[in-house]
C-alpha cells in the first residue's frame, strides 16, 4: 500500500471538513504549523494495531511538542467494521492506561462508517466522527486543556458540531465529501 495518498486524503478532509467546518478547535493551529504527525500503519490485525499504537504513544510522549503536536495513527486496512473498530476502542484506551499515559495522551476516534450508539447509520451527527480511513487521533492532554482551559467549552464541542452538521444538512455535507475526495 502506498502511504502518501492515505496522508493526502487525510490532510484534505482535515481541511476541508474538521477545519473548514470548525470541527475542531484544536486542528487550525497544528495544521497550519505542520506539527500533526501522519502515521499509515500496514497493520491488518489488532494485535499489528496495538504494537503501532504502542509505539505512536512512546513516540509522541518522547516528541518536543514544537515538533509533533499530535498524531493521527491511520489503518486502512485493520478494523475496516466500524463494530470491530468500536470493540478496539476499549483495548486501546487499557494501552495508554498501561504504559502509564493516562492523564497524558486521550485517543479520539475516526472512522468512514462511525455511529453513534443509538443513532441511525444515516444521520448527520455521525459524520463529526466520520475520516476517510480508519484512524486512532493521539491528543496530548496538555493540548486539549490549553484549548479550551474551560471544562465546559469542551463539552459542548460534540453538541455545536451536531448542530452545524443538522444546519448544513446531508446533503450538502454528502456533496462537500464528494468534492472533497475528488480533489488532486
């Protein structure tokens, strides 16, 4: 597999939809600064998966943060279901906790085919979670808290995200997709 068009068509989707859409307030600044880390792993397993991920933890723990903000660990080709992806989760959180980073490093989660428990698999909100690759994003706590030093900021980012994805509508969003993913 090649990497560079697994980074490419990450890179456009952060511009275009967590940027362009103000998903995150965390991504203008380590975008612009070229300081997220892209890293596609082969992996096809989960257990190929952790030992990326274990590795992405130490490295991004070790990183000056100047350098390496954060990292978007990518793995087309391991937990390509969403329900697999979604039982990963749990296994990837007991990683961070035992290398010991929690309160350190928190993994957000990304995935073409992301629902929301209770959400229909066609409703707008689930595309606030909705990358073109299954992907693990490694956030260093520190980051997120300088951000929005206010705990309630960081709470109501996931209802301002459903409101403005309700406000452009499906359509709208299914069409910037499509342009976005047909773009050089």
């Amino acid at each position: 597999m090649e990497h560079q068009p697994v980074v490419d068509d990450t890179r456009r989707w952060i511009a275009s939809i967590v940027i362009g859409l103000n998903l995150c307030p965390f991504a203008r600044k380590a975008f612009r600064e070229e300081t997220i880390r892209y890293v596609v792993t082969e992996a096809r397993e989960g257990t190929d998966l952790l030992a990326a991920l274990a590795e992405e933890l130490k490295a991004l723990a070790a990183a000056p943060r100047e350098s390496v903000e954060t990292t978007l660990l990518i793995h087309p080709a391991a937990m390509r279901d969403f329900l697999d992806y979604n039982d990963f989760l749990g296994e990837a959180d007991d990683l961070v906790e035992r290398l010991g980073f929690t309160g350190v490093i928190q993994i957000a989660s990304f995935h073409p085919d992301y629902q929301f428990a209770g959400v229909p698999a066609d409703a707008v909100q689930n595309y606030t979670n909705r990358s073109p690759y299954p992907m693990l994003h490694l956030l260093r706590e520190v980051s997120v808290e300088e951000v929005a030093e206010d705990p309630q900021t960081l709470a109501d980012i996931p209802r301002r995200n459903i409101k403005a994805l309700n406000t452009l509508g499906r359509e709208k969003l299914l069409k910037l997709l499509e342009e976005k993913t047909d773009a050089p």
